[in-house]
C-alpha cells in the first residue's frame, strides 16, 4: 500500500470520494508505514485501536452520504495539544501519564469533520526547542540524511515529530504549533510546508500553553492545498480562548488557482542575516525570480528592527514560559516527588520533571520578571515588540506578502549546537520576527543545499490575510517543483 | 549583566526549582551568557514607545457572567498523584 502513503490529502479525499480505496486501507497503510519507521521516534504514541475504529466510522459515514470535509483522513498530532483519554505531556517528563479529561478545541474540529487519529507526535519539551533535542522521548531522526554521508540529521523543532512524520509518509497531514517558528522551521528541515496562522485565528483552549501571547496552531503538510485544507478546519472563533478572533473563516482551498499577478512582494534586506551561506542568499534570489516570473512586482522594503528580535524572544517567550509553567507543582497531575514540605515537594517535583532547556527558561523568565529587573528586561522587550510589529504594519502598506528564507542554515547533526544555547536560538532568527508581530507565515520546501537537504522559503502576510499567503506559497511551490520523497 | 550563583540561588529559589551545588555554577554562566546577549536592545531608544500589551488589536469579548461548566470533580481529580475524597492531598502546611 506504499501508494496510498504517498497521496496528498486532497489526492486521498478525492480517492475516498471515488471508492478507490476505504479510509481502512488508508489508515491501515498509514499504521504499517508507523511501525516500520519506529527508529525515526516521530511519534511517543501511536493510537492505532483509536484510529482503525475511527476510519470505520468514517467509511459507514461515507456510505451513508454523510461524509464531512477530512471524513477518514489520517492525521498526526502533536503532543502538545490535550487529547481526551490519551495522554499529553508536551515532550516532557513532568507531564508523564496526564490523561486530559478534555479535548483541545483545534483537535476537536478535527474529529468533528471526519478526521483518524493516527497518534501524538514527538515534540521538544513544551516546545522549547529548535531540534527535537530536548524531549524526555528521545531525539526525533529527520528522514533526509545528507548526499552520501549516514549521519543522523535533526529534524528541527519544536514540532520536529509532527514535520518528520509528514515527510516520511507516517501520517497523510499533521498538525503542529508555533511560538517563534517551531513549525516554519522543522518544516524547512523536513522538506514540508508548515504553516503559522494569524495570532488568534485558531484557538488555543487546550494547548499545553508555552507563551500564551505567541503560542498559535497550525497545519503541516505536502502541499499547499492541504495546508489550505486543514486550516480552513482548524480555524475559527472560540469562546474558550479570550485571545480566538471572532471573524470569519474563508474557504481557503478556493483562493488557491488563480494566480498572483499583480501582487506586490517584498525582499526585507535585514533578513540578509550576518554569517548566511550562499546557498540560502541563492534559493532567496531564485523565489525573487519565480515570484517575478509569474507576474508579481517585487521591492526592497525595510524593517529596521529585524536583528533585535530574537533578543526580545528571549525575554518575551521565557517570561510567560515561566508563569504558564508554575502550574507544575505536583499536586493537581503529573509527576510528583515527595518532599518535608509543601516547598520542598514543589523544588523537588519541578527538578525532576523538567529538563535542562525547560529550566533554563523558567530561571530566566523569572529573572526578567522578577522586582528590579522587569523595567529593564521584560518593559524593554515589549516596547522593542511594538517597533517590531510597526515595521510590518508599515511595510504592508506598499506590499501584500514578504518573502524571506526560513532558516538560516539546513538541517544539522544530532548533538550539534547543545554547548551554547544562543547557537541553537539562532535557528529562529528568521522566524521569531514575524510571530512578535502576530502575522500568518509559511513555509515552502523550494530546493536542496549543496549537500542534498531541504531548505525553505518563507512567506509573511497582513494580518489574517491567510488566502494570500497561500497563494503566493502555491505559485512558489508551482516553480520550485521540489521532489518531497527525495530522501528515499 | 553577569549572574552570581547567589543570584541564581535566589532565582531558583523564586521559580521552586532546587539546584544542586553542581549545576549552579554552570547556570550562572549560561544565564549570564543569554542576558547579556538580550542587553542587546538597550542599543535601541524606546523614549515614549508603548509597551505591547496584545498583538492583535480586538477587545476582550463579554460574556454573561453566568455558570457554563461545572460538576466535574471526579474529571478533576482524576490525574491527581495524591487525592483523598474530593481533595488533593499535600504535605501539611500548619502544624
């Protein structure tokens, strides 16, 4: 059944739809392919039981006319996302054997228009992290090795699990979340597109929170349209999270097709990043000329702020890293260890539970919030994400997408990058920008390294200006023609 | 700005995270490493610049202030480690 797993999850709707094949064969292919790729460590659980029962509903639903948009598709999630009755623990030991008594909304939707469960996948701990590297489950092996040479790569993180299984053909479609890139930037990695919605178009009830103010849920998957496809199902109002955006939500799918003549396309010189191989100022330059080839108008444009954004991540993120976190405290689920007092058995239980990167983060958090040194750090870093955000609202006022690189760099060893916390802070350097501002962001696969690995293109948009977002990704994806099972 | 070991002590101490002797040195360095690489914003005047309080400019929406949810205790108490009844139980407080 090795053709079904390479389908594309509008190539399987519309097999489903035809009765090539039943959403049975097509999980059952899906489970086979899982099994076999264990050495990836993609998934921490594969829920196969709950997946064949829920592709047997979705073919006696089909049967009966009843079909809903993902009826019998089988998809990944990412273990950050609150699963009702298996467990969630976003990567980290603290969270080991949480059974949600509830269901995130964006799972929910999921479900609820046909979906199959195919399992929860590996993800750097509670999404604090850039290779996967940090996950009490292991590391996460990225399929695509480089030309010639067995050494096992990073898949990028934090949804390094959610990327891989989409590029190993362990799932038809995944789902992923960014704070400040953790789907733009394994996806780059893994050959796949990733896409980071608006702040607030999807909601974040039931999300195991990392940083509330940047935090957002998003596709990963072969193509575009399927991209389109699955966010037109994740988005929308909720009223259980205050910060979901109560507009509504576009077909996306039907946007795509129509070309992108006429748009105005901006190259942000900042992004020129210092240290930047040649390779990645080459692929940049080569979607300049695509976009230009099919009609677009591109311009320099200028965001003055682009190298101090990374900094104020690293206040921003950390800060509400370590409020969101606080709820860890051994009495109400997961991990606890015994203590002589109430204190004692919080210290104890948090050093146990969370790991080296997960600690670092809540110490700096503190420290920026803590009295004395919350003006300088954390009131400096807010400011500085107002001027951030305004170079963007000021660039599109003369153009309708960005276009940038997504990484600065391809994939790496596993190991490498783990002595200096700032190394592997810089895999986001291209990313973080634009999630400071809240704005849609994807990641297009558009062409390999010189040494056989994936790289990415990056496309930012207006503020809930998702449709072209995804048009311009789709008009790159059309020129860069990249071969997604070049790995094999 | 460089981070004494007293300091990560204190921070540790604010965040209820215990730290061995051992890793203490080794975050004082790592810490002081990341902070003075964020100090790089200090190069950037923020004179009259409003802090960022919400990405997306929307109001909060209201909700009638009554119960949506509830009766639910044994949901909550199901991933408790310790519980007792309806409650979770924790190492004595007041003697």
């Amino acid at each position: 059944m090795a053709v079904l797993i390479d389908l594309t999850l509008a190539a399987a709707r519309d097999g489903l739809e035809g009765g090539g094949f039943s959403a049975r064969e097509l999980t059952q292919a899906h489970l086979d392919a899982m099994a076999e790729a264990r050495p990836l460590n993609a998934y921490v659980a594969e829920t196969a039981e709950r997946a064949l029962a829920d592709a047997d509903r979705a073919d006696e639903r089909r049967r009966r006319g009843e079909a809903t948009p993902l009826e019998g598709l089988p998809i990944a999630v990412k273990d950050l996302f609150c699963t009702r009755g298996v467990a969630s623990t976003a990567g980290s030991h603290i969270l080991k054997g949480f059974v949600p008594p509830y269901e995130s909304t964006v799972t929910a939707n999921l479900w609820a228009t046909g979906a199959v469960m195919l399992g929860k996948t590996n993800m750097d701990e509670f999404a604090m992290g850039s290779a996967n590297v940090t996950s009490a489950y292991g590391p996460v092996v990225n399929p695509w090795r480089r030309r010639g040479d067995d050494t096992r790569l990073v898949p990028g993180g934090s949804s390094g699990g959610s990327t891989a299984a989409t590029a190993a053909r362990l799932c038809l479609a995944a789902i992923g979340t960014d704070t400040g890139g953790s789907i733009r930037q394994p996806a780059a990695f893994c050959g796949v597109v990733g896409m980071k919605p608006t702040y607030g178009r999807c909601s974040r009830f039931g999300m195991i929170a990392f940083a509330s103010s940047l935090d957002q849920a998003g596709p990963i998957t072969r193509s575009v349209q399927d991209a389109a496809i699955m966010l037109a199902v994740m988005a929308g109002y909720d009223p259980r999270d205050s910060t979901s955006v109560n507009r509504p939500v576009p077909d996306y799918e039907s946007s795509l097709g129509t070309g992108i003549e006429g748009l105005r396309v901006g190259v942000p010189k900042e992004y020129r990043v210092d240290g930047m191989p040649a390779e990645i100022g080459a692929l940049w330059q080569r979607g300049v000329n695509w976009l230009t080839d099919q009609g677009t108008e591109v311009r320099e444009i200028c965001l003055p702020h682009t190298e101090y954004a990374l900094p104020t991540y690293y206040i921003v993120a950390p800060a509400e890293a370590s409020s969101n976190l606080a709820r860890y405290d051994g009495v109400r689920y997961g991990l606890r260890v015994d203590g002589d007092s109430v204190d004692d058995m919080y210290e104890r239980t948090r050093a146990a539970g969370f790991g080296a990167e997960v600690k670092r983060r809540v110490l700096i958090g503190t420290y920026v919030l803590s009295a004395g040194y919350y003006d300088a750090y954390y009131l400096k870093a807010q400011k500085l994400r107002t001027l951030i955000a305004e170079d963007f609202r000021r660039a599109f006022e003369s153009v309708d997408v960005i276009l940038t690189p997504t990484t600065p760099f391809a994939a790496f060893p596993i190991g490498d990058k783990l002595d200096d916390p700032i190394a592997m802070y810089l895999n986001d350097v291209l990313t973080a920008p634009s999630s400071l501002a809240g704005l849609p962001a994807i990641s297009v696969p558009a062409g390999l390294s010189t040494e056989g690995l994936p790289l990415g293109l990056q496309v930012i948009g207006a503020p809930f200006d998702e449709e072209t977002v995804l048009r311009a990704a789709e008009a790159l994806e059309q020129a860069a023609d990249f071969d997604g099972s070049g790995w094999r | 700005m460089a981070v004494d070991e007293a300091t990560v002590s204190k921070i540790a101490r604010l965040a209820r995270i215990a730290i061995s002797e051992q890793e203490r040195s080794g975050l004082a360095d790592e810490l002081s490493h990341i902070l003075t690489w964020v100090e790089r914003l200090n190069e950037v005047d923020t004179e009259g610049v409003a802090p960022m309080t919400s990405v997306v400019a929307v109001k909060l929406a209201q909700r009638a202030d009554k119960v949506s949810d509830g009766d639910r205790s044994d949901d909550i108490l199901a991933n408790a480690p310790r519980r007792d009844g309806d409650y979770f139980v924790v190492p004595k407080v007041i003697e």
